[in-house]
C-alpha cells in the first residue's frame, strides 16, 4: 500500500469534497458525506480488492486501524449497500470526475505536437452472463468484453478516454475524445495519428474544426477491394496524400506509443481482465475511472514517460 498516495488523494478528496455545491434533498440526512465513500472506494481500487473485501479491512482489519490512527473519520466505515447506492448518485459522479481532473492536473504537463488515438480491449471471458460487454472480432479472433478509447501523447502522457462495450465503433468514440482533447489542448495539437478505423470523412472535419489540426488515418476501403471507383472528400483525400510522404510515414510511426501507454496501464492496473466484481457497463466505468486516479497518481509521485517514438 502506498502511503504517499493514499495521503496525498485523501488530501485532494477531502478539499473538493468541501467545494462540492450542495443541493437539497428529501429524505433523512445522510451519515457519510461523498468524499469518504470515494475514499474506501479508491482504498479498493488501489488494493485491487472487491468493494466487499475493502469494507470489510477497513472496518475491522489492520488496514483499517492504519487509516483510523492517521486519518479523521467522523463515522464508521459505511457498509457495503450504502458504498455501492451512494456510488450511483450524481454528487458521487461530481466528486470523482473533479479528483481526476485534479490528478491529471498534477502531471502540469501540455500536449505535444501529435497525439495518437487508439481502442485497447478489457477482456471479461467467454462465458461471462455480464449482459453489457460484446463480442468484437480483433486480429481475426473472437473476444468479449469492453474497449477503454483513448488519446496520449508521444510521451505517455493521457489526455482523453472513454469506456464502451467492445462491439461500439472507435468512429462514433473518436468524435467523443476529440471534444475531450479540444477542451483541454486546443491550439498545441497539430496531428493525431490513428489506425484505419477512425478512417471518416466527419471525423476529419471534427478535427479540422476543434482542433485546427490534420487527422492522420489510413484509407479504410471497408470490405471493399479499393475507393478509386468514386471520388475521395476532401480530408480523406488530403489525409493519403500526406500519408504517402516520408514526412507523413515518420509521423504515422510514432503510433506506437500508444500501444505502450495501453501495456504501461493494463499491466500496472490489472485491468487487462476484468476482475468477477467489475461487471456492467457503469461499474466498469467506474472502476477504470477509479484505477487512473491511481495510475496518474503514481505517474505523478514517481515520474516515468515513455520514450518518445522515432
């Protein structure tokens, strides 16, 4: 358990948990307040524990006597129903997109010139009875599961994401992160390489317009043994054009790095298979929201990039 972490999110859990607005409710006051049902919910996720498994630990294990001894906690440790209804609120929401800003912005960092889009799968099993992961066809194997999209940079560094069943198409995604990455890197992105599915026309212009920068994506024929037969719009046309330069070819190369952002990630989280009690479109979300708090927590704490792509 990483001591420095946990007192550093406690920290920032606590602080936007006062700036939350308050609104009022109906109903019997509430015993917990939302930045301490994050707090044993981020305790799990940096644990790799079931919610069940945290509560339990920290109500009567060591784990729970460390936390008590160095931390203020008003009440006890809520119960395992309460953890999981109150995770489903809006003010929980609120809180936990707020941390995850705020521990983004702990890497103070700008985006580079290029940033690269990608879909990596998280796997679920075969017989799984979850009802929101799909089937999707990857390297002409069969899988079932979900899909975390992202954006990052040649350096490692995530600036957009989002969680989909695996069968959704990364076009429909990728219009999605490049609202994310306009809001937050307008101006300093000049290309954003992808693979052959991002390949549209709208998504071309999308990127034009937000971003003022060229989306770089391999022709996708789709099925089709070639498009010469009809003529190309206008970003799709311009997209080839540049692609078969070499300057083209060394910036197409640098896709790479998310492939090792996506290693870095799944392998230090343990999210490349769900675990058994990750299961749902929105506990999925949740969980994958909760491992990069502590991912980029831990990329903050112990600062470690990816070597840029040649």
């Amino acid at each position: 358990m990483d001591g420095r972490l946990l007192n550093k999110l406690y920290r920032e859990v606590r602080l936007l948990g006062k700036r939350q607005p308050h609104r009022r409710r109906a109903g019997r006051p509430r015993t917990y307040g939302t930045d301490e049902v994050l707090m044993v919910w981020l305790f799990a996720a940096m644990m790799d524990w079931a919610i069940s498994v945290a509560q339990r630990e920290l109500a009567s294990g060591p784990a729970g006597w460390w936390l008590r001894r160095h931390w203020d906690w008003p009440a006890k440790i809520p119960s395992v129903p309460t953890l999981t209804r109150r995770a489903r609120q809006p003010d929980f929401r609120w809180l936990l997109r707020s941390v995850l800003r705020k521990v983004r912005a702990w890497l103070a960092r700008r985006p580079s010139r290029t940033a690269i889009m990608d879909a990596t799968l998280l796997f679920t099993g075969p017989y799984s009875r979850d009802d929101d992961s799909r089937w999707t066809c990857h390297g002409g194997k069969w899988f079932r599961g979900y899909a975390l999209h992202t954006i990052c940079d040649e350096y490692g560094t995530l600036w957009a994401w989002h969680v989909t069943s695996a069968n959704v198409q990364e076009m429909k995604v990728g219009r999605r992160l490049i609202r994310q990455l306009a809001s937050g890197g307008k101006g300093q992105v000049r290309w954003v390489v992808s693979d052959s599915g991002y390949d549209s026309e709208p998504l071309h212009q999308l990127t034009r317009r937000r971003l003022k920068a060229q989306l770089l994506a391999p022709i996708n024929a789709r099925g089709a043994k070639g498009d010469g037969w009809r003529k190309r719009q206008p970003g799709r046309d311009a997209c080839d054009r540049f692609i078969q330069t070499d300057a083209g070819t060394k910036i197409m190369n640098k896709r790479s790095a998310i492939e090792r952002w996506n290693s870095w990630f799944k392998g230090t989280s343990g999210v490349s298979m769900l675990p058994y009690h990750v299961r749902g479109l929105r506990r999925v979300r949740l969980w994958i929201s909760l491992k990069l708090i502590v991912f980029l927590g831990h990329q903050h704490l112990s600062p470690r990039h990816l070597r840029a792509a040649a």
